[in-house]
C-alpha cells in the first residue's frame, strides 16, 4: 500500500484522540498503519512485528513452528529485536497497486522546535534503490515481498518522511507526510559536486586541479564515502559521515498553508494538474486523483468537509499539493 493509507490511518486516529498528536512517538504513530515489509524499532514496536509475522507464517510454514521462527527467517536473525538505526525506519509494503507510495522507504524526524531535526544516516531524496540499503533492510524486504506477493518489488523506491515540528509547544505543533520531492530539489549527485567544490575551494585546492579531482570524487554516492577504513598501523578505523539540515526554504511547516495543529499529506502536484487552465478546474481535478488514489489503496473516499486541499508554491521545486486535517 502507499501514502494515502498511512496518512490516513494516522491522521484519523489523531482526530479521535488530539492528545496523540505530542504524546506519542513516531513510531507509535506510524504502526498505525499496516502492512510494513520492514520495520526498524523492533524493539519499540516488537508486538507490530509479531502482528505482520503472522503473514509470512501463514504463507510460509517451512520456516518454522513459531512466530519467533517467522520473525527470525524475515529478518535474517535471531537478534531482530536490536533496532539497526539505518535508514530508513520503516519500509511499506508494497503490493503493485500503482498507488503514490506505494511500498515507500519511510523516515521519522521528530522535533521539539520548528526546524526539521538534522538528517545522519542519509542525505534526503525523493526515490532510493534498494541495493544502496543495509543487508538487513533489504534482505528483510526483499523476503517479505517474495513470501507475501510471490515476487520482489521494484528496484527503486519513493521516500517520504514522517516530519513533527513544535513537539513541545502543542499549540503550535505540525505532523507532516511530505514526499521526498519537497527536500530533494537539486539531484544528490550534483548536491555532491557542489559539496566537493566548496571544500576544495576552502582547502585552496588550484582551480585549474579542482575539475579533475572533482571528476573523480562525484564518481562516490553517500553510501561509498560513509564506509568505514582501515588505516595501516591504526588503533582507530575512521569514517566520514555525510550529514544534512533542511533550510527553511525546504521545510513545509515554515510555510504559512501548513497551519498549527493539523496533520498534512504533502505531494509533489502531478503534471497533469499542473497544466489545469483555472484553479477551479485544478481543485475539482485534484479531489478526482486523490479518489483514485484512495480506490487504488482500498480506502474510503476523503471528504472535502473533514480535510482541507491546498497548494504550495515551493520556492525551490514547483506547486505541491497539501491534503489537511485539523485537529
């Protein structure tokens, strides 16, 4: 299933119960939605992952008696309730229904001020592939899929982000799906280029060397310079670590359609909408695609008196749509 689904369930059981919007983490708050074809808080939410282990027992008796035995074979260990910390936290499962998000990578950032809390593990983006994850993600996916729809799901993968700003001020706090689009706005390979011009320039690398060094340093993704060395002679094995803040400009809750106290699902606006003649034209067509949305994840159609249809215009990436539901 995809983002529909979890914007959904989370934004529904939040109206329900206000409270919830700060009392609970982000993980809680995301295992309101199933089915995850990997969960990273195993330890948190271990009662889930027995939850989604019935599944795989029931499709696949040979890997054990137990749900434990189910567990382990999903997982690849009998040590899965150790949270990894990789990226990401939680992976959809994904089930080719076409629908927006759907078998997703999901990442939970979770702040007690406005500003979206600082990205260690991984740098942003709108799509990842499977094969730059840790074995643990991907192999638990890749089963789950296998096991579960009788084949792998694609390659590559949306990433959305699970954003909660204001955390300690209620009045003032914000819950966000927001597609990976809204922080990806330059492609991470020229990011990089960038990245090394800058510390090139500061080091006082000679111009006329910069341009062949920097040919060979874009060549590395963020995975390939986070690994860890081995030094010669060395009692330590260092390890760069590439890490990542959210200007202002590309944070979705210092944008003023983002009001306190709601819960948002922030789209990328499909092509299709983009080229609407009126706004009048584009709302009515806007409702159209988020039904089709939610026939395609098997959800009741949202109604325009429970949740608001925005745009935002980002200032770095184009129109967004914001589906909102106070609370």
């Amino acid at each position: 299933m995809g983002a529909f689904r979890l914007f959904v369930s989370v934004a529904s059981a939040v109206a329900s119960k206000p409270e919830l919007l700060t009392d609970r983490s982000l993980e809680e708050l995301a295992s309101l939605y199933e089915p995850y074809a990997y969960i990273g808080s195993r330890h948190t939410l271990r009662e889930g992952v027995f939850r989604d282990a019935v599944r795989i027992a029931q499709c696949a008796q040979e890997r054990g008696d137990t749900l434990e035995d189910a567990v382990a074979w999903w997982y690849g260990t009998r040590k899965w309730r150790i949270d990894s910390g990789a990226f990401p936290d939680f992976v959809m499962a994904w089930e080719g229904t076409g629908a927006v998000g759907d078998g997703a990578l999901v990442e939970l950032k979770d702040s007690r001020s406005g500003a979206i809390a600082s990205f260690n593990s991984t740098l942003p983006s709108s799509h990842k592939k499977l094969e730059a994850l840790t074995e643990l993600v991907k192999d638990a996916v890749r089963r789950y899929e296998a096991c579960l729809q009788g084949r792998e799901g694609p390659e590559e993968r949306e990433c959305f982000y699970l954003v909660r700003t204001h955390r300690a001020k209620p009045q003032l706090c914000r819950l966000s799906l927001v597609q990976g689009s809204f922080f990806e706005t330059l492609p991470t390979s020229e990011l990089l280029t960038s990245l090394w011009e800058q510390v090139l320039e500061q080091a006082k690398v000679p111009p006329k060397l910069r341009g062949a060094i920097i040919s060979y340093l874009s060549q590395l993704g963020r995975e390939d310079i986070a690994q860890t060395r081995q030094i010669a002679r060395a009692s330590i094995k260092p390890r760069l670590r590439i890490m990542s803040e959210i200007v202002r400009k590309g944070n979705p809750h210092a944008y003023p359609e983002l009001t306190p106290r709601s819960i948002n699902l922030t789209l990328k606006l499909p092509e299709e909408l983009v080229q609407c003649p009126t706004e009048q034209d584009r709302a009515q067509r806007s409702w159209a695609w988020i039904e089709d949305q939610c026939q395609k994840e098997s959800i009741a159609p949202l109604q325009a008196s429970e949740f608001a249809l925005k745009l935002v215009q980002h200032r770095r990436n184009g129109l967004h749509l914001v589906l909102q539901k106070a609370v």
